[in-house]
C-alpha cells in the first residue's frame, strides 16, 4: 500500500468537531439524510459528467447501506461520480472552503447561516462515528483509488485504495453509544423518514426500501385523483380522505413544488405547529414550517419542495427573511385560486366539503387582507330559506348561501339588517318568531363565528349584524289596545310587576309584549347584541362556552294561553288576614319563576349545578296544581 500524504484537515481551530458534534445538529439521526444525499448528488453528477462526455456513464445509479455487526460498522456506498485524490483534499481536507474563523462567525449568526456555504454533511458523520473512511474512486479516465481515514480530530491519512469501480464508499465506525445505528429496523426507519422520495434507489442489506418518485414533482394532469389520494394515504395512514388538495408548480422567482392537502379535522387542529412536510430537493427536512406558510394554512397537510428556502447551516431551523414571506404569500394564493376554482366549477362539491374548510378560509380571511379578498365570495352560510325558493348552493338537504346573496334577497327597512343564528337548539324560540315571519336567517354556528361575525361587521360598515334572539323588532309584535284595571295599570304593567316581584333580581329586565304567530313562546331570553358579544368573547378568551349573563332581558309574551292565565291568576290573588300571600298570589308567583326557569332552560342558561333544583320546584308546582284541579 503506498501511503500518498499525510497531514492535517485545513482549519485554524481544534474546536470544529466539537461544535459539529454537539452544536450545529440538533439530532444525530440526521448524519444518514446527509451521507446519502451526497450519494445521491455524485450519481447525479456523474450523468451529467458522462452526458458532456467527461467519464463513463456506468449503470444505474444506486445507493448501498450495509451493516457489519461484528466490526460494528455502517457503510454507504454509491456508484456517483466519485473523487480523485486531489479532490478529497479539495472536498474533505477543506471544510467549504471556508477558514473555520469565517465558519465560526457566520455559526455565531445564524440569519447568515445558510445551507450550502459550508458543506458539513459529511462531517455529519462524526456525530455517531469515532473513526470515518473514505474510499473512493473517480469516474474520470485512468483514476486510483484512494482512502481516507479521520479519528475526529484534525489528523487524517490519503492512502491508495481498493476500489475497482467509481464511486464512494462512507465506512463508519460506530461509537459504543451509538450503535442503535446498527439495527436494520433503525436504519430503515430513518431511510423512509429522510430518503423516501429520493429519485435514486436506496437499498438496505440488499433490498431497496425507498419509494423512489415523488408526486409533486410531476405536473398535475399526470396525475389522477387516486395518485393525490394515495399520496396522502402514504403520507397520513389511517386520516381518512382528504377534502382538497392543491398542487403547486413555480419556477420564478424561486422553484418550488408541493401538494397540500385539506385534512378531515377530527379533533383540535395544530395552529401553531402543522403537519406539512418540507423538503428540499426531495430530502425531508422538517415537519415544522411555521415560518414557510401562513398560520391559518399550518393545519393543511402534504409537502414542500424547494431548493430556495434558506436553511440554517444543519437544515434543522428555517430562516425568515423577505423569501419566505414572499413563498408564504404564493402559498396562500394557490390555496385561493384552488377554492375559487372548485366553488365556480363545483359548487355542490365545494358546499359538500365547506365545513371542513371553513375554519381555514374564516381565520384566513380574519388574518390575511390579501387572502380576505380573494375569498370573499367564496364563503358560505347556511340559511334557513328553502332551495327552491333562493336557489343557493345545496349540500344534500342544507342549503348554503354568500353573504352577497342573503343581501340581494333583502329589501325595504330590512335591506341593511343581517339576521344569524348560532344555535337552533337554544334559540329555536326566537327563530321561530322571525321564521314566521318569512325572515331568512343566516346560520353562524361554529365557534370561531363568535369572532368572524364582528369582523364581517367591520369590513361591511354598511351592514348590521343582529343574533335572533337579541332585541324584537316591531315587525314581530302584535299592535293592540290593552285593558286597565281599578289602579289604571294595563295588563303589560301588571305582568311587568308580577315578574319582577316573582324574581326578585334587578339585573333581569321585563318586557312584556304581544307577539305574532301561533308558535310563539310563553317567554324566552333576550340579551342585547353588543352585550351578547361582549359574553361570547370572554368565554371564547377563557375556552370554554358561553353561559347565560346575570344581566338579559326576559321577554314575557301577553298573548300566549299560559300567560293569560297567570294575568287572571294573579288579578284573583287576595291577601290573607295574615298579611301573607294567598295561595292563588303564591302559584302565580310561582309560575313565574317557573316560566323564567323554561326560557333559561332554552337557551343553556341553567348550569348543572342548578337543574336540580329546578326539576324539584317543576315537581312541587305540577303538584299543587293537581290538588287544585281535584279540588
């Protein structure tokens, strides 16, 4: 064997092992996605070498993992393009290029840090290896083999080598804390996990253990529903189907590919994190991107692959600069232009899956100006008209509409007015009201709409938005003429008084009204709109629902059968030589509490802790009215 040099790897600090080792990657795994990444850009290299007619083209590119238990080693090995000896002393011996002194100040900044000035990947390997060789052979005409072998420090040895065909081969010697690398198991994880889509067969012992192709890198009419689906399937096992997906495809002012996905959110959505996957140049760096898209988009699915998107020195962290805004606002644009496309050419498909994106298009809308405007007519309520009368979009037996379209349905005095509903159940009283009045009402029932609707009220200044059950217009009380008893009170007042001693809370404030309809309720809750929004904040700031405020309006209807009754309960009432209440002055008393207890009942006002209670006076009053029916 015939030794060609020996010396020292051309840096000015001892220091630079250290910091690779301990410092500049975040996780030792990661050493794999770099050795084989070199292996994959040799094999590349090399055909474009042969096409220029500079080396041998040789067969098809191929990387080799192999495994000695024994001599506890790891060996990647490539048929690319391979190194002279000259070369090795270029590539290796020089860490970039660099002086460590250049390396180490930009380390110290790493804004500046960027990936591809300094060509640490292979140095990657001293993470888990405390001895490294290299042996490698160059494709270039009439070439020798050479090794290289580095302890971790400064030292190495260039030697002439064995091999007989071009390429490289990484030996490392692992360290005894680092020998989970030697597990096949291990190795073939981190091969799915960083090496997957690499356009360059990956083998293990023998086997190839990587897919190969990576979907987005093809243009969209290659591919057909199930190659998107089957992606994500591969990508997010046991998800469901996706709602959505976008392809993206730029070229300029940077190269970029991906596919995104709309999942089927089934639980609480990752805002501030996500689960799409970057890569670059098909090489999986993180699955962390918040800085890449905006923040209502991190809860989309899938991959971004691009080049162009400055990383720090170990890829492991992003850096924000005016780039990356500029590729988070592309992102947010074909994620726009997608929806407007499905809502103009389908309109059922894009009502079928509107629940599931909305959250995204809503908080999108709420955070994003640009993006506001390129949805603002894409988003949908539902709405309590018929189909066939307003002709919206439908998704099976739900109707959906824009706001535009509620707003052209209106007219005269209501014209400006917007009526929502966030809960049919606890507010189906008061819809019913406007319902029978052929009212249409938009549906506003998720929680993020306790948020959303103010902002659309702020971005429509001309528009008023107003919850049912807030304060009754007149178009739905009956004008009519009352009776007055002795004292010259008229039955509202009498009603008024009777309430209001009954319940015995002056934060609760009586109206008595006739109201339309035959479906009118006895009494129901009404809180005014901005004191309603002030509630629905709090318990949106505080995460849990909001409950009914001490402060509302309990609305008792004079025309309803059961409130007649009380009136002329209460108009029999006598004192008892006692002084006490009767016991026609003490039900009718009763019955109001009980009345008021229904309308909080309706609308979720009665907390747990309260039902009890209210199902013992419900038994108590059914039971002093049987013995008053019997007797």
């Amino acid at each position: 064997m015939t030794v060609l040099e020996q010396g020292q790897i051309q840096i000015h600090t001892e220091n630079i092992f250290p910091i690779i080792k301990k410092a500049v990657y975040s996780g030792h795994e990661v050493f794999l996605r770099e050795l084989v990444s070199n292996a994959v850009d040799a094999i590349s290299k090399r055909r474009m070498a042969a096409m220029a007619g500079d080396c041998s083209e040789g067969s098809e590119g191929l990387v080799s993992i192999r495994i000695d238990r024994e001599a506890k080693t790891l060996t990647i090995s490539d048929n690319g393009i391979g190194m002279s000896a000259d070369e090795v002393k270029r590539y290796i011996n020089q860490v970039a290029f660099s002086s460590a002194e250049d390396f180490l100040e930009k380390y110290k900044r790493e804004d500046d840090a960027i990936i591809g000035h300094f060509g640490l990947g292979f140095y990657s390997s001293f993470m888990v290896a405390e001895r490294v060789e290299l042996i490698s052979l160059s494709a270039s005409p009439g070439a020798e083999a050479v090794r290289w072998s580095c302890d971790g420090s400064p030292n190495f040895s260039l030697e002439s080598g064995e091999r007989t065909e071009p390429g490289t081969d990484v030996i490392l010697y692992l360290q005894e804390e680092e020998l989970e690398y030697i597990e096949p198991a291990r190795i073939r994880s981190l091969i799915t996990t960083y090496c997957d889509f690499l356009p360059v067969a990956v083998q293990l012992e023998g086997e190839t253990v990587n897919k190969r192709e990576a979907p987005w890198r093809k243009i969209p009419r290659e591919l057909s529903d199930d190659d998107y689906i089957a992606l994500y399937r591969y990508l997010y096992p046991f998800q469901g189907d996706p709602l959505l997906w976008v392809h993206l495809n730029t070229d300029y002012p940077y190269t970029l590919q991906g596919i995104l996905y709309f999942p089927r959110l089934t639980g609480r959505a990752d805002w501030e994190k996500g689960e799409i996957r970057l890569y670059c140049n098909q090489v999986f760096v993180s699955d962390s991107i918040k800085e890449v898209v905006p923040r209502y988009l991190l809860p989309l699915r899938g991959v971004i692959d691009s080049p162009d998107i400055p990383l720090n020195v170990s890829r492991s962290a992003l850096q924000t600069d005016r780039r990356v805004r500029s590729i988070g606002g592309f992102v947010a644009k074909k994620v726009g232009d997608r929806l407007k496309e499905l809502h103009r050419d389908e309109p059922a498909r894009y009502a079928e899956i509107w629940e599931g994106i909305a959250p995204f298009i809503k908080i999108g809308a709420m955070e994003d100006e640009k993006f506001a405007d390129q949805v603002a007519e894409l988003i949908l309520f539902g709405t309590t008209a018929a189909a066939a009368d307003i002709d919206p979009i439908a998704a099976g037996d739900k109707a959906y509409t824009t706001l535009s379209g509620y707003c052209s349905r209106l007219g005269g005095a209501d014209q400006k007015r917007i009526l929502y509903c966030t809960d049919e159940a606890s507010q189906a009283g008061p819809l019913a009201l406007w319902q029978g009045e052929g009212a249409e009402v938009l549906l506003a029932d998720t929680l993020i709409d306790a948020q959303f609707i103010p902002w659309l009220e702020a971005r429509h200044e001309e528009l008023s938005f107003r919850r049912v059950d807030a304060e009754l217009d007149d178009s739905l009380r009956e004008q009519e003429s009352e009776l007055v008893d002795a004292e010259g009170k008229d039955s509202s007042e009498q009603l008024r008084e009777l309430f209001k001693t009954a319940l015995g809370d002056g934060r609760i404030t009586i109206q008595v009204q006739a109201l339309k309809g035959e479906n009118a309720p006895a009494a129901l809750i009404l809180l005014p709109e901005q004191m309603r929004r002030l509630n629905d904040m709090g318990a949106l700031m505080e995460q849990r629902l909001p409950g009914l405020p001490d402060h509302h309006v309990l609305l008792v209807n004079r025309r309803h059968p059961l409130v007649e009754g009380l009136l002329k309960l209460a108009a029999g009432s006598v004192i008892t030589a006692a002084g006490g209440a009767s016991p026609s002055q003490q039900l009718a008393s009763d019955l109001s509490r009980h009345l008021h207890d229904m309308a909080r009942l309706a609308v979720g006002g009665l907390e747990p802790n309260q039902l009890a209670g209210f199902q013992q006076r419900s038994a108590e009053l059914m039971g002093r009215l049987m013995e008053r029916g019997l007797g």
